[in-house]
C-alpha cells in the first residue's frame, strides 16, 4: 500500500517536533481522513492540511499525481458517498476545474456530473478533441468517479446551441450506476479513443449541421467527412411532374419526416431561400411564400412553418413536425428519401446475399422431366415459349423489348399433401404453407417475378386454390432478360412452399 504523504497545520507539526502540546484528536481526525481518502479512491499519495474556520472542520486535499487540483474533505453524508461519513467535492474538481485549466468552454447539467461542451465551428474540433481526452483520462485515472451514484455525461455541441434536448455529442464517464450512451454519436469514456473522438466529432457536427441547422461552415468541412456523411443519410429525389428528376444527397429522413435542415438543404439547392435568420428561414416559390422554424419537440429538434401567403389550406394536408408537403408545394416536386446510387447499392448488397441461397438451386435443380417436389407440391415444367408482342383475349396487348422479351411458362401442380393450397398469389406471404409462389433467377442471383397479366385477360393460374390430392395446369407470365432465356440452364425457376424450396432448370427451348 501506498504511503500517504500529510502536510498539517503549524500546531500539528510543533507538536510532532516536541515543542508543544499536541492534540491526539487531531491526529485520530486526520488518520480517518486518510482512511476515507484510501476507501473511495484506492492507494493514491495526498496531501492533507486540516483547516478550521469559524469552528467548521474541514481538509484540504491535493493528489500528487495532480497537484494542480485541490479538493475539500468535510465530515456528514450526501448522496453521492453515503457509504462514508465523509464527502468532497474531488470529482468536481477533475471535472469542472479541469476544464477551466484546460480552457474548455461549459456549462454544468441539471443532473450530476453532467456538462455540456461548447465549440465555435468545424474546425476548432480537431483541438477540442485533444483537450477532452486529456480531462476524461485524467477524470478515469483519478478515480473520483468509480463509486458515485451520480451521472457524469459530457455533451458536445456548438456554442449558441444551449437548449438542452440539442443533440451533440455523448461521452459518457463510468460511474456507479451509469447509463448507456447515443449509439451513432456517443461512446463510453473507457473506450475512448483519440483519433476516433477526432474523426466522430467532425461527422457528428456535419450531421447536426445538414440536419438541425442552417450550416454557417460548410466551406471547412473536409471532402472525407461530407463523404462519411452522404454515407449514412438517406438522400432525397426529387421528381417534377414532367419526369425531370434532381439528387440532393446531403438530405436525411429523420424519424420518417423531413425536418428543419433538410428542408433548408432542398429549398436553398433550388435557390427558393429569400431570408435567413436564427434558427428560421423563408423561401418563396410556385406562388408561395412559407417560413420554416426549428422547434424543439419530444426532446428532439423539429421544424413548424407559417404560411405567409399562397395555398392556406397546405398545411391541413400535412404532418406535425414534417416539411415534406410544404417543400414539394413551393418546389413542385414529389419526394422519395434515397438516391439511384444507394437503391443500385442496396438492390446489390441483396443480390450479394441471396447468391449462395440461388447457386444452391441451379446446383439441386431438377432435370428429369423439368419435374420437382416442395411442400408437397409436385412441379413440372411444360412448356416455354416467347412473345415479342403478348396480345390478350381483346384488343389490348404489350410489346417486348430490346433488352427482356415476354415469356410465357406452362406449369402442372399436384397437391400430393392434405392441405389445401393456394398457387402463385399475387402477394406471396413468406413461410406460409398455404401457399406456393415462384421466380425465376439467373446465376447471378438476379430475381424475375411472375406479372399479373389480368388486364389482357390471360389470367391463369394466379390465385388459384389447389385442394389436396388435385392437379392443375396453368400458364404463368415472365418478362426475361433476352441474352439468357434462350440460353440452355442460364436461368431457374425457384419455388417455394412454406419453408421448403425447390427448383426446375428452364430448358431454354422446348
């Protein structure tokens, strides 16, 4: 065990030396200040000056391995150390001076050890990162949080922003009870990592920016970061009624709603923005005039906007909280929350997935007679044949064209179990075993789905009731990639019953 090193007061020391009298009691004081000191904070070296003033005892303390912070020791329980009869105010001090020292702007939370950071802009992060993670290793290290029973989280947002439910930043320090921290923006202090807190800081400012703000220092932000940040928003498309379609890809959805930030990245992309003040803007367009305010609502930013003149029945037709019917009235657009880019990466991510699943089936296809079983659902392939023009029971009629060709299957199912089933349901439920639905793949795992046909009147098996121990033979309608559905084996007709699958190879010709 640690020594721990005491400076006391001149009596204390005179009486040490012999030259007067000395106070056991105050020794014994002193001795229970260290014991205290060593219960809650584990073998550390203090120093400890006992001091009274106007008969209040109390101790001023010093940790060597911080000397320039100094705390007070006095005797009675509170919250935060009722397990002693002692309490100070250490963690404070590590805390809250050591933010002074280290020149960090804040403000104390209403709860605990909370503390809100504030920062000037983008690029004063890189530095305030550094700062924090000297005054959260060195509030770790001194131990002074370990066994309090209070919160201590430290929220870091720009400054001006100081209403509460303002979302920055989260490190939270390990105390006592301590709770969990924002997922996409936040980490616990013992997993604090520097660079990360560097780079996390940034992309948190640039969401917060494009989401909750009117940006006033986009032009600091680095490409690699706006790029993280195109990475995790949605995006938005706009479409014009004449087809004309624009990408803003800096637009987020936030809880299924356009908010504030995305309003103002659309409407200012599209140059309808005539004011701007704090926390408002106003935009003029297709006859309109509406001004937008961020409001703070359920403990989240949200936007609520006035029509200043144009449609004053515009809001009806809205949402509480959503910018999205207002927007498309001043743009005269629709709105859909992604980009080209990420439908293209999320349609291949699922091809990706399903690809061992497909090449499984081309592996386990049925040749034989194009015949296979599934759920107790024998399948045979007929017949194949293609249309360039697939003419209905009438006069209507659809074209093929110069990349897919329609393709019309003939099929025969025999219910070979006791369970009456319904084929090829328009909406085909996974899993159930009521019902047997197909689509064709090709090797590349690239899914074709049956069309429902039922305006030209060539309707067949859709929807059809299938009673155990009964068959049926029906025509089911494709439109195929040209290049592969002539080719022998290219493509797979994949089935399924409840939770059985099955597979039969396309012949390519008949």
């Amino acid at each position: 065990m640690k020594r721990f090193r005491w400076i006391l007061t001149g009596v204390v020391i005179a009486c040490l030396l012999g030259m007067t009298g000395c106070s056991l009691a105050e020794m014994r004081e002193t001795r229970e200040i260290s014991d205290y000191l060593e219960s809650r904070y584990g073998s550390q070296d203090f120093e400890i000056q006992r001091e009274e003033t106007d008969g209040t005892l109390s101790y001023r303390v010093t940790p060597a391995a911080y000397p320039e912070t100094t705390f007070v020791v006095e005797e009675g329980k509170i919250e935060e150390s009722m397990d002693w009869g002692y309490h100070d105010d250490y963690a404070a001090q590590m805390l809250y001076g050591g933010a002074e020292r280290l020149g960090i702007s804040y403000e104390k939370g209403e709860q605990g050890y909370d503390m809100f950071v504030y920062y000037q802009d983008y690029g004063t992060l890189d530095a305030l990162a550094e700062k924090l993670e000297k005054l959260v290793s060195d509030c770790m290290e001194s131990r002074a949080f370990e066994k309090l029973r209070n919160t201590c989280l430290l929220v870091i947002k720009p400054e001006g922003e100081t209403d509460p439910d303002f979302p920055g930043y989260q490190v939270r320090i390990e105390t006592l009870y301590s709770y969990q921290v924002d997922k996409e923006f936040g980490v616990m202090a013992s997993k604090l990592s520097p660079d990360q807190l560097k780079e996390d800081l940034r992309l948190c400012h640039i969401y917060n920016a494009y989401n909750y703000m009117i940006p006033k220092d986009e032009k600091l932000f680095s490409e690699a970061d706006v790029e993280r940040y195109k990475a995790m928003c949605s995006g938005a498309t706009g479409e014009r009624k004449d087809g004309d379609i624009t990408v803003y890809d800096l637009v987020n959805l936030n809880n299924s709603k356009l908010g504030f930030g995305g309003a103002y990245q659309i409407l200012s992309a599209e140059g309808l923005v005539t004011e701007e003040a704090e926390n408002c803007f106003t935009a003029s367009g297709n006859e309109t005039t509406i001004q937008f305010s961020r409001e703070f609502r359920d403990g989240k930013p949200s936007v609520s906007y006035e029509i200043i003149s144009g449609d004053e029945e515009l809001k009806e037709r809205g949402t509480e909280g959503d910018a999205y019917y207002a927007v498309a009235a001043l743009t005269n657009q629709s709105f859909s929350f992604t980009t080209p880019e990420k439908k293209l990466a999320a349609k291949e991510a699922e091809r990706l997935e399903r690809l061992p699943e497909i090449q499984k089936a081309f592996e386990n296809a049925g040749t034989q007679d194009q015949t296979g079983t599934v759920g107790g659902i024998e399948v045979t392939l007929l017949d194949m044949e293609l249309y360039e023009q697939l003419q209905g029971s009438n006069s209507f009629f659809v074209e093929s064209n110069e990349e897919m060709i329609w393709t019309r299957i003939r099929l025969r199912l025999e219910n070979t179990g006791d369970m009456d089933v319904r084929a090829f349901p328009t909406i085909a439920i996974p899993g159930s075993d009521d019902q047997f639905s197909g689509i064709i793949s090709d090797r590349e795992a690239n899914l074709y789905r049956p069309t429902d046909v039922i305006n030209l009147g060539l309707e067949d098996i859709y929807g059809e009731v299938l009673p155990a121990g009964e068959s049926i033979e029906g025509d089911v309608y494709y439109k195929l990639p040209r290049d592969l559905v002539s080719q022998e084996d290219s493509m797979v007709l994949y089935y399924f019953c409840g939770t059985e699958t099955g597979s039969v190879l396309l012949p390519g010709k008949f």
